[in-house]
C-alpha cells in the first residue's frame, strides 16, 4: 500500500497581501510603542533618583537646629530649637541644673546608688569626670554602699547663688562660664545611721555652658540629653563642711550644734 503526499500550493491574493502588511505594521508599532513607554518610564525614575539624590545633599548641608531647654518662671522645662546659636543661659536654668548635679553626687542611698550617682558623671568635664570615677571605683564606693559599709543620707539643696557668669565665643558656639556657691544639708536620719545628724555644707563651683556639645555627646550617651539638655560642665569645685547638728534619739531635731574645725573635701 502506498501512500501519497498532495502538494499543496497556495497563491498569494493582493487582499491576502495587504492583510499582511498590515499585521505587520500592526506588531511593528506595538513594539516601538513598548520601547518608547519603557524609555519614557526610565528617564522618570532617573530624574526622580536625582531630585532624591539633591535633596539629600541639600538637607546634609543645611544647618542643624539646636535644641535647648528652656525653664520657665514655673520652674517648667521647655525645649526651644535655635538655628542660629543665639541662646543667653539665664540664671535660673543654671541653678536648676547644678541643683540636680548636687542631687545625684550626694544622695547616698542604697536602693539607687548604682543607678543614679553615676549620672553626676554627665555634669563634669572630661578630665574631672575621669579622675573621680577612678577614685570612686578604686575605693568601691557603690558596692560600700550596697554593702552598708558607707552611710546613707538624704540631701537637701538649701541655696544656689551664681556669683558669676559671662558669655564668649569659642569655634562659633556660645558658651557662658561662672561660678556659683551651693548650700546644702546632707541628712543623715536615725533609721540609716548611729549618729543621727545633719551636716551643713558649702561648695564653690567653676562651671560652663556649652548646649552645642549636647548632640555630640549623646551620640554616646544616648541619656545625656535628657539629663544635661543645657551642656552644664562642672570644671572644679571645693567642698566644704560648715558644722554638724547632732540628732537626739526619736526625734527628728537638733541636740547639739557645732561647727567643723577642719574642712572637709577639698578641691576637686
């Protein structure tokens, strides 16, 4: 049995011709119109890359605000952003914040010790912050006092009093320096010690204001700016112990009063 392939031959009409160059025009343009949405589509997202791209560069470049903390005459803190570095510290911002310096070095409690006396680190300069962290860590200090070996005490800030205060430029930041006299009871109550007493002290402080170094440092410390917005930097002070008041037994006041006759502390 054989079989047989029929050829087949088809002739091309003029209409059949036409149709196919029609098609033909048809694909041609759909694809260029692809291409050219395409193209159309990239030079958008270039042109959107580089506006991103300038604006970043824009915002890199312009001027950081800084913010500082204002205390209102309610003794309310409320934070100011200054482009321009015109910022004048008042006196009293600074006593607000030498008081709360005073309130972290001082209180000698048990229960806080290891949280809040390192703080008065933040308040000190550079070299000062590292020669008494030394010396505290040398002597123990926080674990004496978790260990009952140091006595507790309250204290309570009677009086800050700037004495001076100026203002300069250094590198184009405003900074003021003075210097200030605290008065202060450090309370040492029945229930924490064998000697119930109140001890009153006076210290003399050297300070500046550098609000500009705030930033910088909490960086570092990411807390620094919530507990020194102001940039207050302790550069010395010297302690001095006035006199003592002895406690009587169950009762909360004075049964003899006497002054010190050697100062104590010293410079620091």
């Amino acid at each position: 049995m054989s079989a047989h392939t029929a050829r087949i031959e088809t002739t091309l009409t003029r209409e059949h011709a036409l149709l196919a160059d029609k098609i033909g025009n048809e694909v041609y343009a759909s694809h260029y119109a692809e291409r050219k949405a395409y193209r159309f589509a990239l030079g958008c997202g270039a042109v959107a890359l580089l506006a991103s791209i300038g604006m970043n560069v824009s915002l890199a470049h312009r001027p950081m605000a800084n913010r500082y903390i204002r205390i209102d005459e309610m003794g309310r803190a409320q934070a100011i952003a200054y482009s321009d570095l015109n910022y004048s510290p008042r006196e009293g911002e600074v006593r607000t914040y030498l008081t709360d310096w005073a309130n972290y070095r001082y209180t000698i409690s048990r229960d806080t010790v290891a949280k809040k006396y390192p703080l008065n680190y933040y308040f000190l300069s550079q070299t000062l912050a590292s020669q008494l962290m030394t010396d505290d860590n040398a002597n123990h200090f926080v674990s004496q006092v978790v260990g009952g070996q140091i006595e507790q005490s309250d204290v309570e800030v009677k009086n800050v009093t700037i004495t001076s205060m100026s203002e300069e430029t250094v590198q184009g930041a405003r900074i003021a320096r003075g210097n200030a006299l605290i008065t202060l009871d450090k309370l040492y109550s029945p229930h924490n010690s064998r000697e119930p007493r109140t001890e009153h002290w006076a210290m003399t402080v050297t300070y500046y204001l550098n609000p500009k170094q705030v930033s910088d440092q909490a960086k570092i410390f990411p807390q620094f700016e919530t507990i020194n917005p102001l940039g207050l930097t302790v550069t010395e002070f010297h302690e001095n112990r006035l006199s003592v008041d002895l406690i009587a037994p169950g009762t909360t006041g004075p049964l003899q009063s006497f002054p010190s006759q050697v100062p104590a502390g010293g410079s620091r």
